[in-house]
C-alpha cells in the first residue's frame, strides 16, 4: 500500500482563504483612497501656504512702505520743530541780552539815590525825619531795586527757558537722528527678497526685545515732544513779550518817580522857610501839657496811697476774722464782701499803676520831643543846603556826563547860585 506524505503545517479552511484575499484587496482600495487624500490635502496646502507666504509678504512691504512714510513724516515735523526752536533761541538770547544792558543802566540811578539819602542822613536832630521826601527817595530806591529784581528775574527766567528749549532741542535732535537711523533700516528691510543674498535664519526672531515700546507708547514720544517743544517756544514767546514789557514799564516808573522825588524835594524845601514859627508854637503847648502830665501824675500816686491803706485795712480784717472760734468761722456775707472788696482794690491798684506807668511815659516823651523841638531851628538851614545839594546831584539823571558841573560845593556846603534872602540869614544861623 502506498504511503502520502503530508507537510507538517497548519492547515487552513477555505474560507479564511477567501477572507484573506478580500481584505487583502479591501485594504489596498482603502490605502489607495487615503494617499489619494492626502496627496489632494497636500496641493491645497502647497496652495494655501504659497498664497499665504505671498500676501504676507506683499501686506508687510506695504506695512514697511507705510511705516517709512509715517517715521519720515514725523522727521519732516521734527526737522521744521528744530528750525523754528533754533530762530526762537537766537530771539531770546537777544532779549535777554537787552535786559542786561537795561539791568546795567539802573546803576546811575540807584547810586543817585543812595547818594542823596547818604547826604539826608547829615540832618541833626528832629531834621532826621520820613518826610516826603525820604518816602520818594526810599520808594525810588525801592522801585529801581524793583526793576532790578524784574530785570533779573526776567533775566534768569529767560537763562532758565534757553535751558529748557536746549533740552528740547536736544530731545528733539535725539529723537530725529532715531527717525533717520530708522528709515535707514527700514528701507534697507524694504529693499530685501529672497535672493537678497545677507539674509539668513535667525535664533529666536520673533523674541520681543527688552525696553520695546508699543505704536502707542511711541507715537506718544514723539508727540510729547513735539508738543512740549512747541510749549516751550510759545512760553519763550511770552516771555519775550513780558521782558520787553518789563524794559518799558521800569523805564516809565523810574521818570516817574524821579520826576514826583524832585517836585518833593522842592516843596519840602518851601515848607521848611514856614516851620520856625510852628515849632515856636508847638514848644509852648508842649510845655503846657507837661505840666498837666505831672499834676496828673501826682494825683495818680496819690490814689495809689490811699487804694494801699485801703488794701490793708480789708486785709487786717480778713485775718482777724479767720480768729472766729468753732462753728463762728462760717463764710457770711461779711466775708464774702470783703473778699469782693480786696478783688476790687487790688485790680484798681494794679490799672492805677499800668495808668501811672503810661503817663510817665508820655511825660518822657513830651520831654524827649520838646529837646528836639528846641534843636530844630539850628538845624533847618544845614537840612535845606543837603536839600539842595541833593537836587544838584539829581542833575546826573537828565545831563550827560560829560557835561555836568556841580552848582554846590560839598565841603562847605554852599551854592554858586543866588541864595534868597531868608535862605542867607539861615545860612549865617547854621
């Protein structure tokens, strides 16, 4: 009998055969459609990202193209701001150059003034008085050191606003040379492609660099400083016209008030031929309320005696009351009158001596005033000479230099002019 061999393996049924075959060729349909996905997935994206990467490209050139017109016209805005700040500091310089020669005028005046008060003080006695003429002096010097403090306020306020238009042209020339290295940049970023052969990947380009400011915060900047120079100019603007202002008012208030110190010296002169008369009769009434001041004065410490002994007695007979035995030491209305009494003596008492001490011293002053008044008379021709040598030296204000001649000698205090006649007899009297 004949023997077959049979291979030593798995067998498999049929059906797995034919199951085998048609997910075999289900799979392959079903790969084919998914790389046929895939491949069309692939074109739309090549399509998208090639689109994609071109209007990118060509919305950033335009953004850059905007960009470079916007940086170059806030360069245009600051080369005009720098223009216009360079003529408004050329301008101020020349003001404030003219306050200083205006501040250096004020000299003559305030060594005339000072001069003339220096010659008022040699006046003695009741003669050393604020007469008119010293309050016109004295306002004089206080108006030329007025102008003087004006001037060099307006002087050191235009020092201090050339400082600041000098800080703001310099912000502005900072901020200008940024805009021109910018453009600088952005164009040359404008002007590269893909075959531009200085490009290269970068690591980490998208990186926000530190101290990066926002379109906001830099339109901001240059806006700020744009505004504040334009504040500065129109602030060096005013005070252009506030220094010119000031040259004219100290000018005017100075002729004025050498015009009013002159007439008031020239009336106080005409007053002091009357005073001799007054003074006479001043020294009598004087004398007069002297002597009512001390008959007053002796009534009043006589008062004050007997308000004393008074004091006294309501004292004695508080303390010898304070003697009364046990329950007798009650608070009566005796007690309580006396009390009331030593209250009402002792704030007498006390308005009697502020009234005395008052009186005293007007008395004290009555004296005081009638030495001056007997001094006065001597000293009226010496004030009258000072009088005028102070007009003569005020000559200095309206003729030059050159041709001013003193009318009265210093030394010995007299005058090439004509002197009236009641002016020689007070001359022979000093």
């Amino acid at each position: 009998m004949t023997t077959v061999s049979v291979k030593p393996s798995q067998r498999f049924r049929l059906t797995d055969w034919h199951t085998n075959s048609y997910l075999l060729s289900t799979n392959a349909e079903r790969q084919r459609d998914a790389s046929h996905q895939i491949r069309q997935e692939a074109r739309i994206l090549r399509n998208e990202t090639n689109n994609q990467t071109i209007w990118d490209e060509y919305d950033n050139k335009t953004r850059l193209a905007e960009r470079i017109d916007t940086v170059n016209r806030w360069k245009e805005m600051l080369d005009k701001c720098l223009t216009d700040l360079d003529a408004e500091i050329d301008t101020l310089t020349q003001i404030k150059e003219s306050a200083e020669q205006n501040l250096q005028a004020k000299n003559l005046p305030l060594d005339v003034a000072i001069e003339c008060l220096t010659l008022r003080d040699s006046c003695r006695d009741i003669d050393v008085v604020d007469d008119d003429v010293e309050d016109e002096l004295h306002k004089e010097v206080e108006i030329i050191d007025g102008a003087r403090k004006a001037l060099q306020e307006k002087i050191h306020q235009a020092f201090e606003q050339l400082c600041f238009l000098q800080e703001v042209r310099q912000q502005l020339n900072s901020d200008q040379r940024s805009k021109m290295e910018t453009l600088e940049i952005d164009r040359g970023c404008l002007s590269l492609n893909i075959n531009s052969p200085n490009i290269s990947l970068k690591v980490n380009p998208t990186r926000i660099p530190d101290n990066s400011s926002t379109l906001q915060q830099w339109d901001e900047f240059s806006q700020c400083n744009k505004n504040r120079a334009e504040a500065e100019m129109k602030a060096a603007s005013d005070l252009r016209e506030t220094i010119a202002l000031t040259i004219a008012e100290t000018n005017n208030e100075l002729e004025a008030q050498r015009v009013a110190t002159e007439f008031a010296f020239r009336k106080r002169l005409r007053e002091k031929e009357k005073v001799y008369s007054e003074l006479k009769w001043q020294e009598k009434n004087t004398l007069e309320e002297i002597a009512a001041l001390q008959e007053d004065i002796r009534h009043l410490e006589e008062d004050l005696r007997r308000k004393f002994l008074n004091l006294k007695l309501a004292h004695t007979r508080l303390e010898s009351r304070t003697c009364r035995p046990n329950v007798e030491l009650c608070r009566d209305q005796a007690q309580y009158g006396l009390t009331d009494e030593v209250h009402q003596l002792e704030a007498a008492i006390t308005a009697l001596k502020q009234k005395l001490a008052q009186t005293q011293d007007a008395l004290d002053a009555l004296y005081k005033h009638l030495a001056w008044l007997q001094a006065d008379i001597a000293c009226k021709a010496n004030t009258m000479l000072l009088d005028t040598k102070c007009l003569d030296i005020r000559r200095k204000l309206t003729v030059p230099a050159e041709k001013f001649v003193p009318e009265v000698d210093t030394f010995t205090r007299t005058t090439n002019r004509t002197l009236s006649p009641l002016k020689s007899r007070q001359l022979e009297l000093a």
